[in-house]
C-alpha cells in the first residue's frame, strides 16, 4: 500500500498516511464527520481502547475532510491521543485514493483499514448511519498479529 496524500494532523503537521505505518501495524478508521452522533461514538470507543491498540503494537489514527481545527477541537474534547488526520484540502484526496470517499456526501465513507508490513490486511466498510463496533477492529489487530487476517 503506498504512502497515500500527504494530510494534516489535528495539530497542522503534514504527514503522509504511509508515515503511520512504516514501523509498524496501523489501524486506520475513516469517520464521514466529527462531531456527528455515530462518528463521535465511534472516536470515543477508540479513545477508550487506545491503550489496547497501542499494547499490540498497533498505531491508531481516524481520518476525515473535517478541517485541522475542527479535529483539533474534537480531539480535544473526547481525550484523543492519536492522530485525527485532515483530508479538507484538496477535499477528499486520500480518501479517494483510498477508495472510500463518497462523493454524493462529499466526506468519507466509513471505513477501517488494518495496515500490516505495507499492505491492507482487513478492511472494514461500515453502514450509513452506523457505528462500527470497536470489538470489529481488535479482533482484525489479534487475527492480523497472529497470522490469520480476514476480510
């Protein structure tokens, strides 16, 4: 998997989502809105099993076309201490070259991505209106670090 559009992080560095994953396992979970009911849920399940993600060697970061401050803000008040990534400007550019922005909404698709040794090992593609469960996403880090991924 390549090292993707350069973004920014929630703090305005600009990386490339490969960066997440050069040392190591990545868990990259596209979100279409912060703030939004399901998406806000969703960062606070992960907030919540940080310290699970980052004990398998596996570094966490959410992605969507929110603005830098706009995540920063949302970080902020949910406790995040991983990345929240920008894809605003040009809009939707890594999502698109990820295969996952909608283009009828404009925002990313609700996606997850397990990225092992520099390819995908288990995606997820999430429902409209749904929050994916963060039990889905460890189960793909113990299947993936054990050798067995799915998807």
């Amino acid at each position: 998997m390549a090292g993707g559009v350069p973004v920014r992080d929630q703090f305005g560095a600009l990386l490339r989502p490969g960066e997440l994953w050069e040392d190591g396992p990545a868990l990259l979970v596209l979100v279409p809105g912060a703030f939004s009911t399901h998406c806000t849920a969703e960062l606070g399940t992960l907030v919540g099993a940080a310290t699970r993600f980052e004990a398998a060697g596996v570094q966490l970061a959410v992605l969507s076309c929110d603005p830098v401050p706009v995540l920063r803000a949302w970080g902020e008040e949910h406790g995040a201490r991983f990345p929240l990534l920008s894809d605003f400007w040009p809009h939707g550019s890594a999502c698109r070259a990820l295969g996952a922005f909608d283009d009828e909404l404009g925002v990313a698709r609700r996606t997850s991505l397990l990225v092992v040794d520099g390819r995908a090992r288990w995606v997820l593609h999430g429902e409209r209106g749904s929050a994916r469960a963060v039990g889905e996403h460890l189960d793909a880090v113990r299947d993936a670090l054990a050798g067995g991924a799915r998807g």
